[in-house]
C-alpha cells in the first residue's frame, strides 16, 4: 500500500539522533561570554555544584541542583554528570556500579553508556538494548575550581 508503514517484529525501533555538543567550551573571556550567551538563547544555565577537588576517578556523587537530581564521577581524567534515577523504576543510580564508561542500576541490572550519551545497552533483567529510555547526560565545566552543569 502506497504510503503506509509497515513494521515487523525486527523492525528497529526509532531512535532519535543523539545531541551532539562540544566537549569543552574553551574557557577565554570572550568565548565564555558567548558560551553563557548559547545557553540561554536555548534555555539552558551553567549550575555550579561542587569543588572539582571533590571528584574521584570512579567515584558516584549524588547532588541535587535547582530541583535535578544527578550524580557527578570522573571518567578517564573528565568529568561526566548524569540523571541520578533509572528510566526503568527509578533506581538509584549513585548505588550502581560503573565500569568502562557504563554504569549498570543496582536494580535490575540494566546498563547505560555514558560515552554513547547514556544510551540503554541493556535492559533491565537483560532484556535487549532500548527496552528503556535513556538517560540524561549534562554537559559539564570547570571553571575557578568548581564543576558546572549544563542544565
Ligand atoms: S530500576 Fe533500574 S533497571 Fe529497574
């Protein structure tokens, strides 16, 4: 039939493109000001959350900014933030176990890829990956010591 979609059972589910930004913001006077000046021409606000000092490589730290809960680590010398809760039943993410860049729920064990901008790589009770959203992975920064977010 013209026009029409058909999907089968091995049809691969839409997956909408992922976000691309910059690692860095490079961090001269002047490209900060425009960095500051993109952020709200798009809705988005650099949050401070903590010394950099604070940061572990491996480590999980849970933090609330503005209302977001999110969990600060440092992976491979950069700072990586993401959404504290699972997208499946909201597990506690700072409880889970983070190995090579993919922190897995302490729940039900489903995986997300940090280096793939959170990307579900394992469902939960290993069902296949996407049987769950993603999760959220914010932008950081490091300014004067302390680490931002992009929020
Ligand atoms: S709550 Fe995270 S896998 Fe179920």
């Amino acid at each position: 039939m013209v026009g029409s979609t058909v999907w089968s059972q091995n049809s691969i589910p839409y997956r909408p493109p992922l976000k691309s930004y910059p690692d860095t913001i490079p961090l001269s006077p002047i490209n900060l000001i425009k960095g500051e000046a993109n952020l709200k021409r798009i809705g988005l606000t650099l949050v401070k959350v903590c010394p950099v000092s604070k940061i572990k490589q491996g480590e999980l730290l849970a933090f609330q900014v503005q209302g977001v809960d999110i969990v600060l680590t440092l992976l491979g010398g950069r700072i990586v933030a993401f959404q504290r809760w699972c997208t499946h039943e909201e597990g506690d993410l700072s409880m889970g176990m983070l190995e090579g860049g993919v922190i897995e729920c302490p729940e039900h064990g489903a995986k997300f890829d940090l280096s793939l901008n959170g990307r579900n790589v394992l469902g939960p009770d290993e069902e296949e990956a996407g049987s769950v959203p993603d999760i959220r992975v914010f932008k950081t920064e490091v300014k004067d010591g302390n680490v931002y977010v992009e929020l």
